[in-house]
C-alpha cells in the first residue's frame, strides 16, 4: 500500500511497483489508508511522513499498535533536508524509511530487500516479485504522451504556485503550507526526472522549516524555484558511466559510522555501480584481515565517531586501504591533520550520488605522482610550494590567492586557459587549481594538455556542482581533485595540502 497526498507520486511510485511484479493499493491520506486496512492486509505500507490531517508517523503508530495490523513493515518517505525526520520515523515504529527524491531504478530492489528481511524473520518464503524485463525503471513504463502530460502539468503547477509565492510575500504567506507542498515537490521532481529542481524544493523547504523565517534567503529560493520550473534542465535518469562501473564493479566498500539514513543513500548510490557495501559501527575494533578484504573504508566524521580506531594514524590498518572521510566542513576540517592526511578523498556536507561515484572511483584508482624529470624549464624557487591558479573571475583571484598565500605558498594566476598552460609549462608549480569555464581554453583542454605533456603536476578543478558531467569529465581527463563553487577558502587548502602530501 502507498499512502501520499500528492498524485503524481502516488501513480509514478504504484507503476514502478505494479512493473516489480507486486499488488499495489494506493491511499491519499493516513484516513483512507486505515480504512483500506480493515478489509486489506498488505505486506508492506510505503507512507509519506508529511501528510494532511494524520501524518505519517501517527499512521504507523496506529498499525503497529493494532495486533491486526503490527506484523506490517512500514516504511516512511522523507525529505532529507528535514531535520529528525528519520528518528521520528523509527520512534514511532517504522521499519525503515526512504529519502525523497526517490531512486526509481532501485525503488524496487529495496522493497525487495525490505521483504525479504521480514520474510526471513518470520521463516517464511519471500513475497513473489517478477518485475518486466522490459521496464527496469518504472517511469520508462509510462506511454510516453502521458509521461510528458504528467511533467508538463507538474511544471506548469509549480510555476504558478512558486510565483504567487513571491507576491504573498509582501502580504499574507502561509509558510506552512508553502512548506506541504514544496515537500510533495520533492517527490514528484525526483519521480519525474527533474533532479536539479528537487534539490531546490528541498533547500526551500529546509528555509521554510526554520524560526524565524528568513524573508530574504525565502526569496532567492522561491526565484530559483520559480525560474526552474520555467525552464527545467532535461528530465532524463541518469545512467552511471561505464568507467565508473569498471572502475567499482565488484569492489567491496566498507561504511563506517553512519547514520542509518546516509548509509542507505550510500548503499542505493553503490548499487547503481555494482559495488557490495560492508557496514560497521564506530565501536568496532577494526581487523587486519577484515580491512585487507575491502578496496575502500568511508568514515563518518563527528563528534561520536572522531575518536574511532578507524581515524588513528598510528593504527595497524592506517595506510592499508583508500580512506574517504565524510561529514560536514566543520568537522572535517576539525580534525587532527595527522588524521586529515590519512584521507585519499573527502565528502563534505550535502553530497550528491554522482559525487559519491567519483570520488570512490578515484579513490581506488589512484595513481602515484610520477617523479619531475629534469628539464631546462625555468622552475619556480625550490623548498617552496608552488601553485598556479587559473580563473577569470577577478574576485576568485585575488580571495583564493590570498587564502594561498597565507598559508605559506608562492601562488602565480592567469585570467585565461592559454595563460595557464604557458605558465604552467614554464614555471612548473607543484599544484595547478584550474577553474572549469575559462574563455579561450577552458580547465579542460589546459588539463587534457598538461597530461598529454606529461607535466608532473598536480591539478584541482573548480566547478558547479550541478553540473556533474564537469566533474566525472575532468577526473577521466586526469583531474587529482576537484572543488565546488561556491567554495570557502579553507576547504580549498585542505585539498590542496591533502594533494602535497600524497
């Protein structure tokens, strides 16, 4: 059964489902949904925790403490920018939740799972499953007039309603239901292919959910929204490239201390790669042998886990795996530099799947820095570290070269990619920070060049994240790291100081 007040989500979520093989009921509302329940007796209830009238959580709280209806899983939907969301969904007794967007390739697969789970706790047989061969994702079974139909209504709705906002804001604006239904937007962008524009819906509404409310942030977000809707980038489901599937495929990866929310998202995200995921807690005393048997541990950083065994330097399986550190800025950049050192790559903050992909895949892969030959090129000053950086943006410039600087580095610029290449072949700088949009050359054709030409020399692009071809394009063009506008300037010399001490 799928309980959701929105109907977009509701026949997107049931055709994926119905195409698994599975018999679907859908409810509007927690109301509906426990009237079904006294002649229905489902296996498993997938309910939005944001519901009208009784939520969500109330409705699981009803089923679980209804002997007729407790031996059914339920599994709530969130939003992940609301705070607490998922520990509300396990206190009120959800056996497990999903965060919105939705995943429609491995929608499925996870309820699967989640079946199986209790079919195994029960020793029962598993609840059949024959999905269609033909429709691996559930929106590509939509006849594709009703599929437009269905986008071209969302759009045309979204835009309407995201634009009377921005007039209610100079009068009467209810924040609270503005809040309902950006969360339904959520959903349904991420069903309908619009994942850009269900980002966006989710940072307005974590803006709506704060006290007090910020009538000015409120309002750059609501024209973004609004301009998204008018113009949407191309609904289309991303599919995984085939270098980062090679490049993960088969490959163990251990997660270490992470909340059950991220681990799932985490999990979800590996899947598409055809990578296994190994989970440990942060008390567990980490194993020789058991780490030998991954190709890559990610840590969560904060407070509970800085202490771990998996964070000590002078450990005995310090060194012996690709180390990932995710968290937030601040307690990354927190730690200890001996621990920071240990790291092959960061997550930081709010992190999308396609980064995750990319950063794993580099991770495994890394290459060692090849030694500088000895040329007649004129070398910046020996003992000290050189970095180049390439932006046209003279702001960028004149921030990130005196962030450089302060940290004791000779740092040399260039408005334009031709400018770069030139200094970098003649100055030879120990690290290069490229930015991706450069007239004339742009950060790749300078990158593409310095690796054609065997230049020893580390390179950090600068780029949106939105746009996460950038960021697989310059790792395949030979990228050491990348960095996301907008950025803060400690966050750019703890990758450039990771780099040096590769």
């Amino acid at each position: 059964m799928i309980v959701d007040d929105t109907p977009v989500n509701l026949k997107l979520t049931r055709i994926i489902l119905v195409n698994e093989g599975y018999k679907v009921l859908t409810a509007a509302s927690a109301e509906e949904a426990l009237e079904l329940l006294r002649g229905f007796h489902p296996d498993l209830v997938l309910a939005d925790i944001q519901l009208p009238g009784i939520d969500g959580l109330e409705l699981t709280r009803r089923i679980k403490q209804d002997e007729n209806t407790r031996d059914i899983t339920v599994v709530a939907l969130t939003a992940f920018a609301s705070k607490g969301d998922e520990q509300k969904a396990i206190d009120a007794g959800c056996d497990g939740y999903i965060t919105k967007p939705i995943d429609t390739r491995s929608l499925g697969a996870r309820i699967r799972a989640l079946l199986d789970r209790r079919a195994e706790s029960r020793a029962g047989p598993a609840p059949p499953a024959s999905p269609d061969p033909a429709h691996p994702d559930g929106v590509a079974a939509i006849p594709p007039a009703e599929l437009r139909a269905l986008r071209r209504r969302f759009l045309d709705e979204g835009q309407e309603r995201a634009r009377q906002w921005l007039l209610d804001l100079e009068g009467q604006f209810n924040a609270n239901e503005a809040a309902r239904v950006v969360h339904q937007w959520i959903g349904a962008g991420g069903l309908l292919g619009y994942t850009a524009l269900s980002r966006l819906a989710r940072e307005v509404e974590s803006i709506l959910l704060e006290r007090p409310l910020d009538q000015t942030q409120l309002r750059e977000s609501l024209t973004d929204l609004a301009m998204a809707f008018s113009n949407p980038r191309e609904a289309r489901d991303r599919v995984v490239p085939e270098s980062i599937v090679q490049a993960l495929s088969g490959k163990r990866i251990a997660l270490v201390g992470f909340p059950v929310n991220e681990a799932q998202r985490l999990l979800v995200t590996l899947e598409r790669a055809e990578a296994g995921v190994i989970f440990f807690a942060p008390a567990d005393r980490p194993i020789v042998e058991t780490v030998q048997e991954c190709h890559a541990i990610v840590v969560h950083v904060r407070p509970e886990t800085a202490a771990c065994a998996w964070l000590d330097s002078s450990s005995e399986i310090s060194g012996r795996r690709p180390l990932v550190l995710a968290g937030s800025r601040e307690h990354l950049l927190a730690l200890d530099p001996a621990v920071q050192s240990m790291a092959t790559e960061f997550l930081m903050d709010s992190w999308e799947p396609e980064e995750v992909l990319v950063r794993l895949c580099h991770a495994v892969s890394a290459r060692p820095m090849a030694a500088a030959p000895s040329t007649g090129a004129s070398h910046a000053p020996a003992g000290r570290t050189t970095v180049l950086l390439a932006d046209d943006d003279p702001t960028v410039l004149t921030l990130v070269r005196a962030a450089i600087r302060n940290f004791g580095m000779e740092c040399y610029t260039a408005a334009d990619g031709r400018s770069a290449l030139e200094s970098v072949r003649r100055i030879r700088p120990n690290l290069a920070v490229l930015d991706v949009n450069m007239p004339g050359m742009d950060g790749y054709e300078v990158l593409a060049a310095i690796r054609a030409e065997e230049i020893p020399v580390r390179v950090l692009m600068l780029t949106v994240r939105q746009q996460e071809n950038d960021v697989i394009r310059g790792f395949s063009l030979g990228a050491d790291d990348y960095v996301v506008k907008p950025f803060s300037p400690m966050e750019l010399m703890a990758r450039l100081k990771r780099l040096l001490l590769r």
